[in-house]
C-alpha cells in the first residue's frame, strides 16, 4: 500500500485547476465528516470519468440486464416484482434520486423512503421527483450510522453507488437484514474492489501498459487542460482519506459480508478494473465517434480480464433475506 505518490500532487493540481484553491483549503483544514460532505456538495461532477461515456453506459446495462437499453430499475421490476403491489423500498445514499425515481415510475410501488448525508443531493431529488411527476419517494436527510432501521419494514433496500461508502459493512447489513421483510430484496450497483483504491503493483502496470499500447496521445488530453495524461493515476492511501474518507472504505469486503448475510439470487459483474482509472481526466474524448472502435477493443481487453481472473471491481446483484426456516 503506497501512503503516498506524486501523482497526488498532479491530481491536486488539476483538482485546483477544476474548482478553486478553496477546495484544496476544505480537504487539509476540516474533520473526516465535512471532507465527505464537501465532495458530495457539488451539484455537478466537473471531472472527466469513465460512468459519463454514453458507450459504456450500454455497456453496463448490456452486462446487467442482457439490453443496452434496459437500466436495472425496469430490469428488478419486470423480473422479480411484476406481480407485486403496495411494495415499500429503501434507498441509503441515494443522491440525486435518479434510480429511485425510476423504481417510483413502476405502479407496484406505493412508498420509497430514501436519504443522503447531503443536503444538496436531496434538495435536488426533491425537484427531480417532481419534474419527473412521481409521487411515492420521500426525500429526506439522514446519516445511515444515526438512522433508526425499525424491524420487518421494507420490501426492497437498494444501495446504489453508496454501500461502498459505509464502514462496517458487516454491522450495516445486519441492520439491513432486519429492516427487510423476510423474503425480500436487497439491490446492489457498486464498486467492490481493493479499498482505498489500493491495487497491486501488477494491476498498476497491466493498465499502463494497455494506456500506452493503445491509446493515441491525441485522446491524452486532459479536460480543461492541453496537457497530455502520460501515466495512469492510481492514489495514494493518504490522498484517499483526505479527499473523501468515506471513498471505497470497506469496499474489498462487501460481497462476502453480503453472503453472510443474504441469498444471492443473481450477481452481474460489469467490470472497470481496466477502464476506471485508464479514462479517469480523459474520458470526455470518448463520446466521439472517431473513439467508438477503440473503446470496443478497450471492452475486450477487460472482459477477458475478468474471465481470466474472475474478478470485477463492479457489481450489480440481487440477494434476497431469507425466512428463518429456510
């Protein structure tokens, strides 16, 4: 595990670049709790990443659903919940809402209660809900270690892009497993690979080495920048816990801390562990055409990653809370 690397001081640089001294003056000068606020304040994502690609977008949701245009929400829905009415449903961490509101389109659903530490995030998950006309979600602000997990309550929990941000994962989802009626769902989209984003040595270099072999200097550009992304930036632990502690702080141990406490019905892997960090300060090169064919090579460089070594850092899955008798 690297403490530190220089290119947290590139990253800084460009971060300062991005939004201003005043962010740098928040990460070094405020507790753990208001560096994580802090990051999920802003309204909108300035960088350039991998999950803003239009293509891999599809791609996703070919590798979840079997569809490049099927999303998950209609996917669960249509698949394990087409019978049901009056379902409940229990967002942690659910930002700006978007997933939730598509699960508050589907008439099975009578009531979604959803919060995120960010009041930003819910204000606008509020104006988003009503954009969209939907009536069932309640959004509201609350701390998943404050919040009361009241027994048998919901039908469906749904972490989406969140759990991974939660410490004490296996303490979590025991909470979890007694908010959830027995025999329902429990809904994942997450990272689940190395915590703190702390990879290998042979990781690092494999991903160097596919970005110097294959993609041209030309979409080496940086976003809001003329200089060229020469290495592939993996952070340092120190760079980790000062920029957001919450970021990927369990997250190594969340797939098998859900298997002691949930049936798996399905688990999609979906992949990033090339691609995450490759496009991270670029990928805005990539919604081009003139990209398309070098993306799909990048696609199955990664799948056969993850055939070969069985491994995702990306997951989508479906578990369910079993009776006691079963």
């Amino acid at each position: 595990m690297g403490l530190i690397h220089v290119n947290d001081f590139v990253d800084l640089w460009y971060k300062l670049k991005e939004r201003g001294s005043s962010y740098a003056i928040k990460k070094f000068f405020s507790s753990a709790n208001q560096r994580v606020l802090s990051t999920w304040q802003v309204d909108e994502v300035p960088g350039s990443n991998w999950w803003q690609v239009d293509e891999i977008r599809s791609r996703w949701n070919a590798l979840i659903t079997g569809n490049r245009e099927l999303e998950y929400p209609d996917y669960v829905v249509n698949k394990y919940l087409k019978t049901a009415d009056n379902v409940s449903m229990l967002s942690i961490g659910c930002g700006t809402g978007m997933k939730e509101i598509s699960f508050g389109k589907h008439k099975q659903f009578s009531h979604i209660d959803a919060f995120d530490i960010s009041p930003t995030a819910i204000n606008d998950a509020i104006k988003n809900a009503a954009s969209a006309k939907v009536n069932c979600c309640h959004f509201f602000v609350d701390d998943v270690y404050r919040f009361p997990f009241s027994e048998n309550t919901y039908d469906v929990v749904l972490f989406h892009s969140s759990l991974h941000h939660f410490t004490a994962i296996n303490d979590l989802l025991k909470q979890v497993k007694q908010t959830l009626k027995p025999g329902g769902y429990l809904i994942i989209n997450e990272y689940t690979g190395a915590s703190r984003f702390q990879f290998n040595a042979h990781r690092k270099s494999e991903v160097q080495k596919v970005y110097d072999e294959k993609v041209p200097d030309v979409f080496k550009t940086r976003k809001l920048s003329t200089q060229i992304k020469r290495k592939v930036y993996f952070p340092g632990y120190l760079r980790m816990v000062l920029s957001d502690p919450s970021e990927a702080a369990d997250s190594a141990n969340i797939l098998s801390a859900l298997d002691n406490h949930f049936k798996m019905v399905e688990l999609k892997p979906y992949g990033g562990n090339l691609l995450t960090f490759l496009l991270k300060d670029i990928a805005h090169h990539f919604n081009k055409p003139e990209t398309t064919a070098l993306l799909q090579e990048l696609f199955e460089i990664e799948n056969e990653w993850m055939r070969t070594t069985n491994q995702s850092d990306f997951n989508f899955g479906v578990y369910v809370n079993q009776k006691h008798n079963e």
